[in-house]
C-alpha cells in the first residue's frame, strides 16, 4: 500500500481505549479490515484507489491494533495469553526450565501488548513481535520474513493468537502454520487462537479439517476449548514429526480450498497448504 498522509480517525475509532467503545465497534472494524485486504490482493487502478482510501479511512492498520488492545483490556475478560498460561502449568511447565535449566523460550506473533506474560518471567523469555510495534519492547518484524534457518528448533512455544485470521490469504495462513512448526523444537508447542466463527461458520473449515490440517503440517492437538455460541477457539498443538516427515498425500489435499458447509451466510476463511 502506498504511503499516505495520517488522516483525522473516524468519531467511532477516536475513543479512548476501555469501555466505551464496544465490543460490536471492534468486531465491525476487525471484519472489514479483513475483507478490504482480501480485495487488495485482486485489483487495481481506481478499485484499488478507493479500497487503499477506505483502510486509510478507517484508520490504518493501528485502528485494527487498537480495537485488538480494547478486546484484551481486563474489562473484557483479558487477553488469550490466559488460556494458554492455564494450559502450560497444567503440563508442569512452569515448575521446570527447558534444556540447559534455561527459560522457556515464547515467541508472541502479533503482540498487542508488552506485557502479556510478565507475571510468568521467572520461566518464561518471551520474544514479542508484530509488523507495526506499539511498544519498544515488541519488535517490528514479519513472521513470515524471518530467517527460518537462524530460528530453525529455536523456540519452545509459538502464540499465534488472533494472527492467521488477520492474514488475507489463505497459502500465506498455511505458510504461517509450517515456518511455526519449522522453528519449533521437537515437542515445542503452538498456540492458536482464532474467533470461532471461523471455523464453525467457514464453507470451506470445520473442527475436524483443523485438526487433519494440522497434523498433516505435522502437529499433534493436545488442548481444544470453545463453547457453543462463544466468539473464540483456542489450541495447544505439539511438534511430532520434522518438516520432511510431514511431506505426504495428505498436504496435496489440503493444498485446495474444497466445500465442506452449504448454505447461506456462511464465510470464507480457509487455510492452505
């Protein structure tokens, strides 16, 4: 997208962070944001013209970064860095280092908020990193950009939490899922956590694609949680196999968006591999 001078926010989006701005607000933003880079992807000259106008207008890529810090404010049940912290220490991971009596190593990908694990320093070194930094202690960094052989078996836990959902193609969430479990430790652990819908409401996912994708990317399911009507899904996921490993029959079937709900009002979100 080409650079633009900061326009005046929108009224709705002007809020002051907590809860005044609703939850309806943030959801509607989030959304739109998602169609509008899809579209982004596919054309140009005056389309591409006013749909770059539109995301300017509805504040950029900080006013989905904004709406994503009101999501995780303590007002709205906090943030999904709670679920997983649950699930670790119920694995005995907070009561034991990783090799070399070090620090659990976490890479937090799309890091809204500096301090989501500060409580949990004495066993966990997080690395926080998102492509537009809202804090000096979160890099400015492209997950998909990074150096897979600097980082290759480097990280004990990868959150992805609220990430893939945000990527507008689907090759490039698969592409996120793979370099996640190529700089993973063997029986390093994926978090993964991404509003329900997205998989209970998709033509094109269901639960049990998720998990027969996953595996074939080469990750075990250990944890699931969602309720009925809820808004999130979470996963822990585990490392299983190597990237070679992982190469088989089943990747090329997932290399293909395929139908899997019929009916209106349903949405688009997939992942391939």
């Amino acid at each position: 997208m080409p650079k633009t001078s900061r326009r005046k926010l929108p009224v709705t989006l002007a809020e002051k962070h907590g809860s005044s701005s609703t939850s309806r607000t943030s959801r509607t933003v989030i959304r739109r944001f998602h169609t509008l880079l899809k579209q982004q992807k596919s054309v140009q000259g005056d389309t591409l013209a006013i749909i770059n106008r539109e995301i300017e207008d509805l504040g950029g890529l900080e006013a989905y970064q904004r709406m994503s810090c009101i999501g995780q404010s303590s007002d709205r049940g906090g943030g999904c860095e709670k679920v997983l912290l649950s699930w670790l220490k119920q694995m005995g991971w907070a009561d034991r280092k990783s090799k070399g009596n070090q620090r659990h190593r976490l890479l937090e990908v799309g890091a809204i908020k500096s301090d989501n694990f500060r409580a949990c320093a004495s066993w966990i070194d997080v690395t926080a990193i998102d492509l537009h930094s809202r804090h000096p202690s979160i890099l400015e960094q492209d997950f998909l950009l990074m150096d897979q052989s600097q980082h290759r078996e480097a990280w004990d836990i990868i959150s992805l939490s609220l990430v893939i959902n945000f990527v507008p193609d689907g090759k490039d969430r698969g592409r996120m899922l793979t370099q996640a479990h190529s700089i993973l430790r063997p029986n390093g652990l994926c978090f993964l956590a991404l509003p329900l819908p997205c998989v209970n409401n998709s033509r094109y996912m269901t639960l049990e694609h998720m998990r027969e994708l996953m595996n074939a990317v080469g990750f075990s399911q250990l944890e699931e949680r969602w309720k009925p009507g809820g808004k999130m899904i979470y996963w822990l996921y585990q490392k299983q196999r190597s990237p070679q490993e992982s190469r088989s029959a089943d990747e090329v079937y997932f290399s293909r968006k395929k139908v899997l709900r019929q009916g209106g009002f349903r949405n688009n979100f997939h992942v391939l591999l």
